[in-house]
C-alpha cells in the first residue's frame, strides 16, 4: 500500500511566513523519510490561515529536499495566474530533482470570491 499526503498548507495566522513555510517543508521531509509515495500542495491565500499563493514554489523547494517522495500542486485558482506563465513553471518541476512526472494539476476557474464559487 502506498500512502500520500494532502497540505492546504494551514497556519494560524499569528504564525510568520517563514516559519510557516519551513512548517510546511519539514512535514514534507518528514513524509518522506517514512516512506510516503507522494505529496500534494494546495493552493490558498484567500484566508489568514493559509497563506500559500502558489504551490508550485514550495513543492520546487521541497523537492530538493526529499529524495524519493513525488511532490506536486493540488491545484490552482487561475484568476491569479497567467496561464503561460503557469505551464511554464509547472512544466520546469520535473527538471528539478529528476522526479516523475505527476498528474496534471487541477484548475479552478472561478475567482473563490465570487458568487456560489464555494460548490
């Protein structure tokens, strides 16, 4: 059985960035040393308790953290990303540690502020 991880990542708000953000990265070497298979990170900087604009900048750093796990975006709110620029940089990830490829991430049109985006 292989097991993953899921992090929003979640903070509480009196927690500073940068403590969060290594928070964020121990728990992925962490996951790894004991042996999970793969890690998602998702996307939220609409709320005080999670503050991670783009997932992609943690998961490249974690990946030149961890040495087995496979380390990729749950997903991304396009409103705040241009969409090449994206592909780019979701494309570049594999090239970073010589990981394998994951799924494509999902992408969620809607601005999470709007009118009945919450379903």
């Amino acid at each position: 059985m292989d097991y993953g991880l899921f992090t929003m990542p979640s903070h509480p708000p009196e927690r500073g960035l940068y403590d969060g953000h290594q928070w964020d990265l121990q728990q992925l070497r962490w996951a790894d040393e004991l042996g999970f298979s793969e890690a998602w990170i998702g996307e939220h900087h609409t709320a005080p308790w999670e503050p991670h604009p783009s997932p992609d900048l943690i998961v490249a750093q974690a990946l030149l953290q961890t040495k087995r796990m496979r380390i990729g975006p749950g997903g991304f709110l396009m409103p705040y990303h241009h969409p090449a620029e994206l592909a780019n940089r979701v494309a570049i990830r594999p090239a970073v540690r010589r990981a394998p490829r994951m799924p494509a991430p999902s992408l969620r049109a809607r601005s999470p502020r709007e009118p009945g985006a919450e379903g």
